[in-house]
C-alpha cells in the first residue's frame, strides 16, 4: 500500500508547511489561492503524464488517484444518465458509461 510518507518527502520537502498557520484557516483574507504571499514558496510539480494525449479516455475525468508510484487511477460517472429530454419529456440516457482506468506511467512519480 502506498503511504503519503512515501512520496511526500521528494513531492514537498522545500514547500511551505501551511498546516495550522493562518491560511489553513478559510476566513483568511486574501486567501492564499487569491494572493501567494512572498514567504510561501510552492511546492514544485512536473508533468507525469498529458491525459489528453490518452486516446479513448472519457471526456469528463473526476477523479485522479495514485496508485503505486508508477500506476494513476483515472475515474468519470454517468451523471446518472442525464443526457437530453425527447419531444416527449423523457429522458434520453446519455449513453455514457461510469468507468475506472488505470494507467501505467513511463516513469515513477516522485
């Protein structure tokens, strides 16, 4: 099973820990999202993989989990079959089917 420990220390080691400071409370104006103060430094990303490059992934991702450091799990939903209403205010089923991909990266994570 993989832990936060176990990649979280290449992932956020030179990031601002924010954890009971005063933007881990939400009353904080600004926020951070809406100005990032000097003193926070981010912590750095790289690009693992473009899943628009994916062929045949649905077009309405909602969820990304990792799995192991070289496997991500892609997830969508139905939204219940909502598509469009027939002329006679029924509904037409979207067609879309809720699915989990999984994704075997060229490279480890972290």
């Amino acid at each position: 099973m993989l832990r936060r420990r176990d990649i979280e220390p290449t992932l956020v080691r030179k990031a601002t820990d924010l954890l009971g400071g005063v933007h881990d409370d939400p009353a904080t104006t600004p926020s951070l999202e809406a100005s990032l103060p000097a003193d926070v430094t981010v912590a750095a990303k790289s690009l693992s993989v473009d899943l628009a490059a994916i062929g045949g992934l649905p077009g309405k991702i909602e969820g990304v989990a990792l799995v192991d450091p070289r496997t991500i799990a892609i997830t969508n939903d139905n939204d219940f079959g909502m598509g469009t209403f027939g002329a006679d205010g029924r509904l037409v089923d979207s067609g879309v089917t809720s699915r989990i991909l999984t994704i075997r990266l060229p490279r480890p994570i972290g």
